[in-house]
C-alpha cells in the first residue's frame, strides 16, 4: 500500500462575531479529576478511529473539487461550537495541573492523503494489518509543554471511496464528546449538501460550562499526585505516544455478534444459578469476548488476570451533568488480580457475567465518586501484575454508523487504538441490536482467538 500526502490544511474554527476567540485573550479550560487520568498516554493511547465512505464514482477531481471543500467548510463551522478540538492541551512549569488552551485562530491539522489500497479489504471484518490502517490516521502534533487535542486525516482511494481518521487526545474528550463531535459535523456537511439551513440540535451542542462538575473532596488532587507518580513527573510524557508496535504481523478484526448469538448467550446465564444480574448487551458481550481471551491464552490457571471498563457518569451524578457536556466524564472499574482458572472452567462466562452485572450495578451508588483515587491506584498497580489486562473503547450505543456527512452512511467503522486485551465495541451498522467487537494483536494469536469465539457460539 502506499499513501501520498497531498495537503496538510490547517481549518481555523469559524465562531462568527460574539466569541472569546476573537478578543486577544485566550479559552483556558482546565481538567478535572474525569480528564487527568487519560494523561498517561504509555498505558491509555490516545483514540484513533477511522471511518469509511463507499463512493464508487469518486473521481480524483471530484474529490478535490466537491467533496473536500464541503467537509473543510462545514469542519471549520462546526469546530465554531466545539472549540477545545482547536486547542492545545498545555503544562506550564508553574502549574500543578494541564489546562486546555485554545489561542485566536488555532487550527486542527488535517491531513489530506491519497492512497492506492484496496478500500474493499481495509474496510471489511477480517483481519487487516493494522499499520495500514494506522496509516489512515494522523499524529498529534506536540512540543515539550503542549500537545494539539484533536487531528484528522481524510484520505481519497480514488474511485472506491474516501476515509476519516482522526487521533484525540483522551485527556480533553472522551468517547461520547467525540461520536457527538462527528455526529454534528457530518449533519452540518449534509445540511450544506442539500441546502438546508445550517443549525445544530440542542442535542449535538456541547456544554462548555464545568462549573457544574463540584470537586468536593479534593480529587484534583489526589489523582494529580497519582498522575505525576506514573508519568515520573516528566511532563513531556502527556504527549503524543504512537500507539505500540504495528509490525506487519498485527493484525485488526471485528467480531460481530448478532441479536441472536447475544440472545443464546443471554439464554445460558438464564439456565445457570445466577439471579439478580444485569444482562445487557455490553455485559453479555464483553463477559464472552473475556472468557474467550482468557481460554485462547492457556497457560497456568493460577495467573493472574485483570479486566476494567469505563461507565459514563453524566446520568450517574447527584445532581447529573448535561448529557453533551463536552470532556471526560467516565471513569474506570474493573475487577483486578482474579486468577484465570475462574473463566476458563464450566462457569467462566457466568462468573464473567456476574461481576461486571456487579461492577455496572456499583457504578450507580452513592459515594461512587469519592472511590475514584483508590480505584484509579488499583487500576494502575494491578497492570505490571496482570497477564491479561482487559479493557474496552468505545461503545455499543455510540451510533457511529450514524455518522452521513451527505454520501451515505460509513460502511465500516474501526477504532485503531486498541491492542491485545483492550478491545473495541460499536453498535451494528444494519441491526439495532447486537455488537460489532474489534481486537488487534498478532495474527497467530488472532486465530486462536477466533477460533475459540466460534467454537464457543456454536455449543
Ligand atoms: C457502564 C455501561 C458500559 C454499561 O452498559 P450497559 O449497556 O450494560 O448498561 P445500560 O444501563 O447503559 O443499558 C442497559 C439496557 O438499557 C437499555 N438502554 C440503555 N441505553 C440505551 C440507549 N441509548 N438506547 C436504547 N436502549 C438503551 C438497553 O435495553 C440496554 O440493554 P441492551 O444493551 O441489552 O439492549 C454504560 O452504561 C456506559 O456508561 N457506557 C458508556 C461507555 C463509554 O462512554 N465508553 C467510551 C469510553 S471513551 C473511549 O473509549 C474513547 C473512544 O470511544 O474513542
């Protein structure tokens, strides 16, 4: 495969006349204890996501004659209203913490690339190396002190369609920021498209305001303390680090299971002694995937194992966010140092099920909050300890299949960023229930995995 880089633009936010970006001053926003444990890059890359639009008819000339403009137009109108994207997340040598700081006219970089691939292979569900979807995303720009929070990267295959990479950094947004960042981009391009009038539903504007988020019992702090431990107290360490090693053997692929295949799953949990548990799709979903992770690695039944995931705490706070309040608000639970004989036996996908029915269940008590410092400490010890350390990006009530910027919905959607354990989750694109699972890792052990996923589906 190869990749030419045509252009790097550089798309200023358009913010019309009544904004702080067009005093002198500068936007300082400054994290909270949600954002600061996503400064340690080493263990939590930055999200890659690529999106993919089939265009068979898309021409060299049409591409840069059409469709380019359209998406940099409505690009610049939208980072109008999501202006942090714009922004640099910056640690000045006084201050205890990183703010975002978002200057007049600073840009997001993107990158505009060509390549000769086959769109058809690097968008389906099997296995793809992973360095060339890599190459479909760009870097974050950074310096010693500061780090770009967002960048793309839209690259043409002539004739086949066209893609849509970008690279966050986890410490300004997360997951939810982003699906509503893309969300409202492409409804803004397909308005162009059609020529509709150009608005964002209350529902795709996000809340810049964090006074709502209290800090009551110095959690800043804590997790700082956490942080600078981890990170060695070296700054340049919130930069961008490129995610792993992407040798030509590490390969990507996505797991699909069906309404049907979660229903069966659903159905073995309902024939066992267990009562009381939260039987949702993530659930099912992600205790099958561990189990099967675990099995596929065989070995001493006595190691030890870990697995997390993040829960949204929008809803879960007392009195609750704004559902688009634009940042992080999720935050890690997990079950750490079990040993890998509870999920390989008889009843591992059940004992799965039963402690993150739990860990779902935990995310919504009271005092929840206050828990975040230990938790995060556990977390992080627990990973040196761990043969497996199991997590998940995304979601599967995300709709990135959603995301019609005016030429049809994305035929595939990847996140990148994930490696090993740490797996992905998106809803389906043609069934409203169901999951779509992503795992990259080397492709021997990609087999096995795969075989044990299938044999496990047809018992
Ligand atoms: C903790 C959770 C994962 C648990 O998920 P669950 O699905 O088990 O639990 P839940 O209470 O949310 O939903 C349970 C059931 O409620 C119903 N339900 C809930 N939400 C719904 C919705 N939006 N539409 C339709 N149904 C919905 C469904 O019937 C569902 O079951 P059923 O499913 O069977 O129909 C989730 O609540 C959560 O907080 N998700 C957010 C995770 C997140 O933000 N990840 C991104 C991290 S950042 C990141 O990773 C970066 C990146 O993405 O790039």
């Amino acid at each position: 495969m190869t990749l030419l880089v045509v252009e790097v633009a550089q798309i200023i936010p358009y913010t019309g006349s009544n904004s702080v970006q067009n005093s002198a001053k500068s936007l300082t926003i400054p994290l909270t204890f949600f954002d600061l444990p996503w400064l340690v890059v080493r263990v939590l890359p930055p999200p890659k996501k690529v999106f993919f639009y089939r265009l068979n008819e898309c021409s060299r000339e049409h591409f840069h004659s059409f469709i380019l403009p359209k998406l940099k137009h409505s690009l610049s109108l939208v980072l109008g209203t999501y202006l942090p994207l714009s922004g640099r997340l910056t640690w000045n040598q006084d201050e205890l913490k990183p703010n975002i700081v978002v200057s007049q006219n600073d840009p997001v970089l993107v990158t505009i690339a060509e390549t000769d691939a086959d769109f058809s292979h690097l968008s389906s569900y099997g296995q793809r190396q992973v360095s060339e979807l890599h190459s479909l995303t760009p870097e974050l720009p950074f310096s010693n002190d500061s780090v770009s929070a967002f960048s793309l990267q839209i690259t043409l295959f002539p004739n086949q369609g066209f893609s849509i990479g970008y690279t966050a950094h986890h410490a300004v947004l997360d997951g939810k920021t982003l699906s509503m960042f893309m969300k409202a981009w492409a409804q803004l391009c397909k308005q162009e498209i059609e020529n509709r009038v150009i608005s964002l539903p209350q529902s795709l504007t996000p809340s810049l305001d964090r006074s709502f988020l209290k800090d009551l019992t110095k959690l800043d702090e804590q997790m700082m303390e956490i942080v600078r431990s981890l990170i060695n107290d070296d700054k340049t360490n919130m930069r961008n680090l490129t995610a792993g090693e992407t040798g030509d053997d590490v390969v990507l692929a996505t797991l699909v299971l069906s309404c049907d295949d979660v229903e069966r799953l659903r159905e073995r949990v309902r024939r066992s002694d267990s009562s009381h548990v939260h039987l949702s799709t993530f659930v099912i979903a992600y205790a099958y995937v561990w189990t099967c992770l675990v099995k596929a690695r065989g070995g001493d039944e006595e190691r030890l194992v870990s697995f997390c995931f993040v829960g949204d705490f929008r809803t879960r706070l007392e009195p609750p966010l704004p559902a688009t309040y634009f940042g992080n608000c999720v935050f890690a639970v997990g079950s750490y140092k079990r040993k890998a004989a509870e999920f390989t036996g008889e009843r591992g996908f059940v004992n799965a099920v039963e402690i993150l029915s739990d860990l779902v269940k935990s995310l919504s008590s009271p005092g929840m909050v206050e828990t975040f410092a230990q938790e995060f400490a556990n977390a992080f010890s627990s990973v040196g300890e761990s043969s497996q350390f199991g997590s998940v990006a995304g979601s599967n009530r995300f709709g990135v299949y959603e995301m019609d910027f005016g030429w049809g919905r994305p035929v595939k959607v990847d996140v990148i960023s994930i490696r090993g354990e740490a797996i992905s989750m998106a809803d389906r694109r043609d069934e409203s229930s169901g999951v779509e699972i992503g795992m990259c890792m080397n492709k021997t052990e990609m087999d096995i995995v795969f075989s044990v996923l299938n044999h496990g589906l047809q018992n």
